[in-house]
C-alpha cells in the first residue's frame, strides 16, 4: 500500500509540473497529453433520403456554406456535401444522402409469385420484362423433362389459354431497369440472364447481372448531372465542386 500511495503522490507531482516541450530530429514533443480550446467548432451533419433533400440545403442554408464545397458522389445511393479544408486541413461534413432503393437479391433463386412480386415492384416496365413477365406467370408446373438448356438459351412450356400449351425459348440476354440509385435521376438499364429451373416439381427462377456493374458508373454520371443542372444557376455553384 505504501508503494502505491508513493506513486500515486508521484503522479500528482509529475501532472502538476509544466509540460516539457522537447524536438528530436526535427519533429517537437511533449510529455503531456494537451487539449485545445481553440479548436474550430464543426456542425453535425444532415441526413436525408433524397438528392432533392441536399439541393434544397444548399439553396435554402447558403450562408452555412463555406467559402469552397465540395459534393461527393460516393455510389449509385450515397451522396456527401464536404467543406474545402479549413486551415487546420480539415473538412466539415455538413449532409448526406442515402438513397432507399428496393433490395431485389440477383442470383437468388425466386419461387414463381414471390418472382412475378418482386419484377414488378422493383423494375422499370419495358418489353424485355414484359416478356420474362410472360414466361415466368405461365410456365407450366412439373415439366422438367421439357426444360432445354444449351448453356446459353433454355427452352420450357407454358400454358396458353386453358388447354392448349406450347414451347417457347426464355428470352436470353434481357435488358432490364432496376431501381437502384436515386429516383430523381434516369435508372440505368443493364443486361441480365434470366434462368429457370424445377425444383421439386416447381419452376424457381432467377437473374444474374451480366455487365460486371458497369451501371454504376453511369449511375453516378446520371446523379453527377443532375447536381449540375439543379444547382447551375444558384448563387454558390461557382463555389461547389461535384465529383463522382
């Protein structure tokens, strides 16, 4: 006890004592932990959902503006507003906005309503989805030996009206509109391999990006321009740097 009592009083007299200020090989140190008061105060950041959300700020809070800002297109659903740095080198983070896109799962196998739900909840109506449309709501049940499948292109039978039934092949590639970025700018369409095979008795379905995620680069282009032409004619554009 008395050991710790000796360097409990020893540690009081080291933190009652001036900081020492020592420089090695050019570099300074001191052997006390210090904190600033001087430090320039930052605000917490916005959070929104939408691009509209962020140009709104802007326009609306222009004097919270610093004198350069800086927009961030992070990805196809994340969109940041920094300050230039200050002059201790720092940035302020002042919004973000997330975008809340549909979570379709590619490459998952689909049981044929939950498929049928989620196209067209989470896709764009084109011709190309129309027709897997057409496929996947007419297939015909326990016709797996009827399924042909070359690797490339699959052939199955659907029905047709109430008795009669035909073959048909699987439209292969699709080019499809997925809601995957912001809803204010253009959703980029990709190209997609739609599959489908028995599973006990009943088709299962499902399609795979074919474009190695190539959309997102055209996602964040689209979101790019669109911060342009809504912010082009505002006092503090000249001000922002967009970059994605």
């Amino acid at each position: 006890m008395l050991k710790e009592a000796m360097q409990y009083i020893t540690g009081l007299k080291a933190e009652a004592m001036e900081p020492k200020v020592v420089e090695i090989a050019g570099k300074t140190y001191c052997d006390k932990d210090l904190t600033r008061y001087d430090r320039e105060p930052m605000a917490d950041q916005i959070e929104a959902t939408t691009l509209t959300a962020m140009i709104d700020y802007i326009k609306s809070c222009s004097k919270e503006l610093r004198e350069t800002m800086i927009i961030h297109v992070v990805s196809p659903t994340c969109v940041k507003l920094y300050s230039g740095l200050t002059e201790e080198r720092k940035r302020e983070y002042l919004f973000k906005s997330s975008a809340i896109v549909p979570k379709f799962s590619f490459d998952n196998w689909y049981d044929q309503e939950r498929f049928i739900i989620e196209l067209q909840a989470d896709f764009e109506v084109t011709s190309d989805l129309e027709a897997i449309l057409k496929v996947a709501g007419n297939v015909e049940a326990k016709t797996t030996a009827n399924y042909g499948d070359d690797g490339v292109s699959q052939k199955t039978t659907i029905k047709q009206g109430i008795a009669s039934k035909a073959d048909v092949l699987v439209p292969n590639p699709v080019e499809l509109v997925p809601y995957r970025t912001f809803l204010e700018v253009k959703q980029p369409a990709s190209e997609f391999v739609f599959r489908i095979r028995d599973d006990h008795g009943e088709p299962v379905f499902k399609i795979v990006e074919a474009e190695g995620g190539l959309w997102r680069n055209e996602a964040m282009g689209n979101i790019k321009q669109y911060l342009i032409e809504s912010l082009q004619d505002t006092s503090v554009y000249n001000r922002i740097t967009i970059i994605a």
